[in-house]
C-alpha cells in the first residue's frame, strides 16, 4: 500500500500509471489513498482525486472499487461538505449513462443485442458451449453486439443499485436519493427491463422498511415533514405510473399498499395533483383484476378530484371522465357473489372489504356488514350525491334510466343496443388540464351488455312463466345463446333469478321449477337399461366349453404367462448389464475429469504464481520509484530551509538533515507559532472584558433614570383617560336604560302574535293527519280490490281444468300499472 505526503501527489502517480498503459494499478493507487484512515478530512483534492476515480472505475467497469470508494467518500464529506458527494455521484451516473447509450448507438436492434434476461446471473456453462459449438455459424456482428451492450448495462444497474445503496435514509441526500430512483425506472421502462425493475422497487421498499425501523438513528429523514414526505410520494408516485406501462400489475398493486401506507403515516393529506395520479392508476389495476366494484369506486374518487380542484379542467373532459364514473358503476354485477359461500369465505371477503376501502380511502367499520358499504346499490347513491348524473352526456344518462328504473322486458335490449353504439364511440385523449391522459368508453361495452341480458331475463321472469329459446335469442341481439346460458348459469347460481333450460323441448322455464324426483330416476333406469342392450350387442356372451376346453384354456393363460415372466426376467438381466457398463464409464468419465481438473488447477496455481511474481515486481519498482521522488523533494525541502536560515542569521538545522527531520522542526515552529497567537488572543479577551464591564457600570445610570422619566409621563396621561372611560360608561348606561323603556310597550303584541302562529301550526298538522288517513284507506281498499281480482282469476282457471293462463293485454296493462301505483 503506497503513502503519500500529500493527495496530490497520488494523483499525479495515478496520471503517470494511466498514460503508461496501468489503469489498474492507477486504480490501485487511488483506491489505497480514498480508503486509508490518514485522509479523513475533506478537502478540495480529495474531490479531485474522486472524479478520476469513478473515471477509471467506468472505465474498467469496476463496480465493486468504486462501491467501496463512494462509502468511504460518504464517510468524509457527509458531516462537512455533502454537496461534494452529491457532485461526484452525479459524475458516476452521467458517465456511466454516456458509456452504455454509446454501446448502444453501436448495435442495430436492441432486441437482437440485447438478448439477456437478467442482468445479474452469469452466463451458464451450456449457454458458453452453446455458443462455443454454433460459433461458426453465428454472425460475428451479432455476438460482437451482445458482448458490448449487455457487459455495460449490467454496469449501469450496478450503479444505480450503488448508488442507491450509498444515499439511502439520509435526510441530507434524500433529494439525489429521489432523483437517483427517477433515473433507474426510467432505464427499466425505456430497456423494457422487468426483472430489474421489481428488484429496484424490493430495494426501495425495504429501505422505507429500514427507515421505520431505525427511525432514531442519527440524519434519519422525518416522513413528518412536509418536503420529505413529498419527496418519497413523488418516487413512489413515478413507480406506479412506470410499474403500470411495463404491465406488472401485481408490483403495481404493492406499490399501491406502499403509497397507501406512507400517506397513513402522516395526518396530513397529500397534494390533490399526486392523489389524482394514485387514483387514476388503481382504475387501472382494478380494471385488470376484474375488480368492478373497486374500480368504479376509484373512478368516483377521481372525479371529485378533477372537480372540486382542477379549475383549468373543460366541461367536455368533465363529461367524460362522468360518463366514465357511471358507466363503471353500472358495470358492477347486479347480485351478490356471496350467495351460499361459507362463514370463513364471508369473513375473508370482508377482510379484503377493508382493506380495499382503506386503499381507496373509503372508511369501513369493521363491525358492520361491509356489504351495507361498499356496494353496487350505495355507490349509486354516491354518484346522485356527489352531482355525478348532472354531468354525463345524454347518452349515458338515457341508458342509466333504461337499465335501473325501465321496465321492458321484450324492448330493452333492442333500445339499448343503438346507446352502447353511441357510447362506444365517444372518449379519447383529454386536453393536459386534466391529469387523466384518455379516456375510453369502449371497454365498458362488454360489461354492459351482460347486464342488459341480466335485466332482461329479470323482468321476463317476473311477467313470463315460459318462453321459447329462439324468443329469448331474438330479445337479446348481443350474445349467441350459448353465452346466454352461461350468464344465466351465473345469474341462477347466485339467486338472482330462478329459471330453467329445456334444450330437448327448446324452452325456457321461469321461476322456482324444481325438477321432479321420480321422473328423473326414470330417465336414469331407461338409461342403464339401454346401455346393457348395447354391451350385449358388441359383447354377446361366449357359449359355454367343456372341462377339457376350459382346462387348455387355462394352460394357454399359464404358458403365456410364463413366458411373458421369462422374457421380463431376461429384459431385467439386460438392463443391469447396461447399468453396470454405464457405471463403468461413469467412473471413467469421473476419473477423467478429476485428472483434468488437476491438471487444471495446476496450471492455475502457475499462472497466479507469474501473476504474484509480476505483482511484486512492480511494487518493487512503484517503491523505489516513490523513494526517489521522495529524495527529490527532500532536497528541495532542504535548499528551501537553507534560504531561510540565510534571511534569518540563525541556522534552525546544522549539518545534514532527512525529510522527516524538515517535516518535524516545520510542525514545532507552526506549534510555536499557534501558541503564541493564542496568548495574544487570550490578553485581547481580557482587555475586552473589562471595557464591557466599565460601558455596564456606567449605563446602569442612565437607564434608572430613563425608567423615571418614562413612569412620570405614563401617570400625566393615565389620570386624564380613567376620567373620559367613566364618564362614556355613565352616558351608555343612561342610553340603554331609556331604550329598555321604549321596547317594554311591544312585549303584549309579541306574546299574541307568538300564541296565534302556534294555534295555526296546530291546525295545519291535523288537517295532513286527516288527509294522510284519507289516503293510505285509499291505498288499502285499492290493493283489497286487485287482490278479490286476482282470486277469482284463480278460481275461473281452476274450474277450467289447469293449465297456463294469462290475462288478456287489456288487463295485463291495468293490472301492471295498479301494481306501479301500489
């Protein structure tokens, strides 16, 4: 390990070595200097000698020197000059950003170049012979490409990793901490590197874990103040927008729970700009996992967002982003999926409840039923609350009221289809008032048209108690009737309607039809009974055999037998002799590769001897070199203290002196010289000291005597002033006593006025009790009326005999709507 008197000196060893052709132990020598314990103390050299360093560090690709110099660096400047580290990290990224853009300005297509799935694993022993065997017929350009671009990639994913490393939990960097972060996802999104990514974002989650962890520790950043926690929502921010592009929605829903779990730390909320961001992103995440619901949820967040804050935003992009609301709330099922789930089913989905809410910042109570919360019939509450429907376009508005408040079980698909035409063509982009980049209606279509086939099966149920399957199919025009059936399935199994399929009669049964037992073990008898007939028509049964027969029979099975055991017997004698032979030549191949790695490490342990002697040898040289350099300037050190001894007249050293010897006598005189500086400063303070205590003593005086002066003038004005108060309070109170007599004349009007208002109030509320009695004897003598109709409907059919009956359309219209008015 050299030393060196100065870190100067170092450096210019390190220029030497590099313009010989020595990087490395140019290298060496600065990395020796950064970490040596003597160089502890910044200075502007140090500063230098660091940018050289992550030069050659870049240069050679050497990650791990130029970790090890970076924390050492740290060590130095963090307590006295951080903006210097700040400076030197900067250099470290931008060169090591510049190398690997000019590597990849050299290839093509950076997907044949660029062909490595993981920058950190080493190529695997089967790819290097692999490559080795198909080298001939290999182009060189395209093996040249990757041996250039990959090898400087992997470099700059070290880098950013480093540097992450180095800057983490210290509020003194935690904005190039921040920035740092910024540059690393932009490489990931723009190199499409996504297993680098999700380690980037482990890494960055187990340093807030670190944080909260050792939250004492000393230059820990305080997620309580403002700029910091700013600063960690914006990163996280930036991940989620990057996460979502690269399509890694289950990284995307972590760093959700991340986002969510900083802004709970803190009671302040974030700026409305960073949450409309966080809620534009869970539209999507919830969109992707089928979560409906919590989508829709996230839309009405969003758009209370962009209303109540964004004032630049145009009315257009408001409809839209309205009409986006809407349509993910009529997207959401129109039935419960807990229907028949177990108690641990039910409580896991109100966990889950919770915990969705918490992420949407919806506050549950863990009491209550979550279903009384977060569902579809209270979020369409919260669209009329929050001025939703008063937003969205005509369309959507019209086909809002066909779907939830309509009753057209025969028209309804055929009035909504031309709607979802409509729709499916608004959206698109949003002007850049708006933080949400587009918006696209179309992909509520889908979703939509499930839940007209849902609606029309519902209202046919109530009206029809059979219908043929091609009515059903011509009712619903968007789906063939197999995905019919299948929603139906879905519908049914959830008890959102009650119907059943005939196929063989091509019929649909409407409401609770329960398939009949017996009729059912019937088709199941006929059905065992025919597929015995068919057995026995390709089996029939063999005639019967005599003894004799029967006997050779069965010697033919016992021959057969035999000789299948004989020949496995054989087959058996084989295969250990194959075994045996494979052993043999396993232990000959064992054998071999022992002798070549012995052979091997022979050679290795002689080419590190060469590498050991050669090492030595140029250390030998390095020393001698230093030592020369080292006379040199000792010489000069001498000649300069011989011309001052000559100024002088008295020679400090006499005779022939080392360069240890200058350095010693030149510290004592700097020692002497600091001293004696003291001293003065020492009888300057005292000096001081009693001038301040004379100047204390002599304005003590003055100041006694301002204070007198200051109390006399105070009492001259305060007598004066006590008189005006007094006699203003007489003159109130005299005023307020007169007006007192004038009001007390009106004290009986008011009291009759009062008395005639509440007989009033009295008599209207009898006269609506009257009229609310009136009316519901008019509701009760209306539905007594229908219900005598409708028995004897009932005994007119069965004195008919039975069967299907409908009222004609004349009574089917008066008794629809008596049942509306009801």
């Amino acid at each position: 390990m050299s030393t060196f008197i100065k870190p100067e000196n170092a450096l210019k060893r390190a220029e030497e070595l590099i313009n010989v052709g020595q990087k490395q132990a140019a290298l060496q020598v600065l990395h020796d200097l950064i970490t040596s314990k003597r160089y502890r103390t910044w200075q502007k050299a140090l500063e230098k000698i660091m940018f050289k360093y992550v030069e050659l560090c870049v240069d050679m690709r050497n990650s791990r020197f130029a970790k090890d110099g970076l924390i050492q660096y740290r060590i130095v400047c963090q307590q006295v000059n951080v903006s210097s580290l700040e400076e030197v990290i900067k250099h470290f990224m931008h060169l090591s950003t510049e190398r690997a853009e000019q590597a990849h300005s050299q290839v093509e297509a950076l997907e044949e170049a660029l062909d490595v799935d993981d920058l950190e694993m080493d190529k695997r022993p089967e790819d290097l012979m692999l490559s080795y065997v198909s080298g001939c017929g290999e182009k060189g350009k395209n093996r040249s490409d990757r041996e250039l671009v990959a090898p400087w990639f992997k470099f700059l994913w070290d880098t950013y990793r480093t540097v992450l490393e180095i800057l983490k939990n210290n509020s003194k960097l935690e904005a190039l901490y921040a920035m740092t972060a910024h540059r690393a996802f932009q490489f990931c999104k723009t190199y499409k590197r996504t297993t680098e990514f999700r380690r980037l974002c482990e890494i960055i989650r187990n340093h807030l874990v670190n944080l909260n962890k050792y939250s004492n520790q000393r230059d820990r950043p305080d997620l309580t103040a403002p700029e910091s926690l700013q600063l960690y929502l914006e990163t996280r921010m930036e991940q989620l927008k990057i996460v979502t592009e690269l399509d890694l929605w289950q990284e995307a829903f972590r760093s959700v729970e991340d986002i969510h779990g900083l802004m709970s730390q803190v009671k302040k909320s974030p700026k409305p700009s960073l949450m409309v961001i966080y809620y534009s992103k869970l539209t999507e995440i919830f969109w992707v996992a089928d979560s409906h619901l919590y989508h829709a949820y996230a839309w009405l967040k969003l758009f209370g967002l962009q209303k109540n804050y964004n004032k630049n935003l145009s009315q257009k992009d408001l409809q839209l982003i309205a009409a986006s609301v809407l349509l993910a709330a009529l997207s959401v099922a129109p039935y419960d999926h807990k229907h028949g789930t177990s108690h641990l089913e039910l409580e896991n989905h109100k966990e889950r409840n919770l915990c969705m809410a918490g992420l949407i910042n919806f506050t549950l109570d863990a009491e209550r039923k979550s279903r009384e919360v977060l569902s579809r019939a209270s979020l369409l509450t919260e669209l009329t609350a929050n001025g939703v429907m008063s937003c969205v376009p005509q369309e959507v508005k019209d086909l809002y009221y066909l779907l939830e408040n309509e009753f057209l079980p025969l028209d309804l698909a055929s009035r909504v289809q031309p709607l979802l035409a409509k729709i499916a063509k608004l959206g698109g982009k949003l002007s850049t008032a708006s933080a949400v980049p587009e918006v696209q209606l179309s992909q509520y279509i889908p979703a939509l048209e499930k839940l007209t086939t849902l609606r029309v099966l519902k209202q046919a149920a109530l009206v029809f108690q059979t219908m043929k399957i091609d009515m059903i199919s011509k009712i619903i025009p968007f789906f063939d009737f197999a995905v019919v059936e299948k929603i139906a399935v879905d519908a049914v199994k959830y008890n959102f309607v009650s119907m059943k399929i005939d196929h063989l009669n091509g019929s649909v049964y409407f409401g609770n039809v329960d398939v009949e037992v017996n009729t059912l073990c019937d088709h199941l008898t006929k059905l065992t009974e025919s597929l015995n007939k068919v057995w026995y028509l390709i089996h029939p049964p063999a005639p019967k055999q005599s003894k004799l027969e029967e006997r050779l029979y069965h010697l033919s099975g016992i021959v057969e037998t035999e000789h299948r055991r004989l020949l496995a017997r054989k087959s058996i004698i084989e295969n250990l002799k194959e075994e045996h032979e494979r052993q043999m030549l396993e232990m000959e191949r064992e054998e071999e590769s022992k002798r070549l790695k012995m052979q091997k490490i022979t050679q290795e342990a002689g080419r590190k001897r060469l590498e050991v002697e050669y090492r030595e040898r140029e250390r030998a040289r390095i020393r001698k070199e230093i030592a020369v350099k080292e006379m040199q300037e000792a010489q000069a050190l001498l000649e300069a203290q011989r011309r001052k001894v000559g100024k002088r007249k008295k020679p400090l050293v006499e005779g022939e002196v080392t360069k240890q010897a200058l350095i010693e006598l030149t510290l004592s005189e700097q020692l002497k010289e600091r001293q004696e500086l003291e001293k003065k400063l020492q009888k300057l303070a005292k000096t001081m000291d009693h001038l301040e205590r004379a100047r204390h003593e002599n304005e003590s005086l003055l100041i006694e005597q301002a204070w007198e002066r200051r109390l006399d003038e105070e009492r001259i004005c305060y007598e004066p002033e006590q008189l005006r108060a007094r006699e203003e309070s007489k003159r109130n109170h005299a005023e307020d006593l007169r007006r007192k007599t004038r009001l007390s004349r009106m004290l009986e009007h008011a009291d009759a006025m009062r008395q005639k208002i509440n007989e009033r109030r009295v008599a209207i509320g009898k006269m609506e009790r009257d009229q609310m009695r009136k009316l519901i004897f008019l509701i009760i003598s209306e539905e007594e009326h229908i219900k005598r109709l409708q028995l004897g409907g009932d005994r007119w059919r069965s004195s008919r005999g039975g069967g299907t009956w409908r009222l004609p359309s004349s009574s089917a219209n008066s008794w629809s709507s008596s049942r509306k008015r009801s």
